[in-house]
C-alpha cells in the first residue's frame, strides 16, 4: 500500500484516474481506500480514481466473477496489455540463475539488477521498432 501511495502521490496532480494492475487487484481494492483513510502515512490525491484490475495470466485462476469486472480486456483505456510485466522476465532470468546461485547476496543483486536495467534499455532502444508505434 506504502509503495502504490507514494507512487501515486507523486507528481499527479494533473492525473485524474489510475489503473492499477496486480495479481490479486480484485481482493487489494476490497480495503485499500479504508487502508489509506485509517492511516497517518498512507496519502493519495483526492479527485484520483483508481482503477484495480488483474492480469490476465492471474485472472485464469480467480473466479469467475472476477472476469468482467478486472479484466483488462473489458477496462477502458487500458489498450492491449497483459499486466504480467514481471513474468515475463522470469524466462531470461533463468538463463543466469544457475551462476547467480553461487554469487554473494549483494553480487547476485547486482546481477539481477544489471540484466533488469538492460532489459529495459532494451525496450527502449526498440520502441521505434515495433509496427504498432510507426505512423
């Protein structure tokens, strides 16, 4: 809750609505407006909207219920996403798990954070690349 709040307070005054994707949105959102008002360091910008939903890998596991109301498919505005960012790192991170094993905790962190810094240099080296941003 201290990490979406501090997101979301920063910088959002302009930010009307915000969707929040996580593996199990539909049950977060249930008390987190409760969460935020009964706490003295819990703070978001009041006229913010927010939005939880749930990612469609997760979603398959949740009830039916769940579907229509936190897919994304059916949240609008939020395009064509999977909301499964940090899985779908886990296949490249495999690669170096086997060395990263032996490493010391702070080595293998900062491993892990070199591959995660490259992956994302790499997304936005290609953004120019992909067919749906070209004009």
């Amino acid at each position: 809750n201290y990490s979406i709040c501090s997101a979301l307070d920063y910088h959002s005054e302009s930010i009307t609505k915000a969707l929040v994707i996580y593996d199990v949105g539909c049950q977060w959102s249930i008390n987190f407006q409760s969460w935020v008002k009964s706490s003295c360091s819990l703070h978001l910008p009041p006229s913010l909207e927010i939005i939880p939903a749930v990612g469609k890998f997760h979603l398959a596991a949740h009830k039916l219920s769940c579907f229509p109301r936190y897919s994304l498919n059916f949240i609008k505005g939020a395009g064509h996403l999977d909301g499964e960012i940090l899985e779908t790192l886990w296949a490249p991170f495999n690669k170096i798990s086997s060395t990263a094993r032996s490493m010391t905790q702070a080595h293998r962190q900062e491993v892990y954070d070199d591959h995660m810094r490259d992956s994302n240099w790499k997304k936005i080296v290609n953004m120019g690349e992909r067919p749906f941003l070209q004009r």
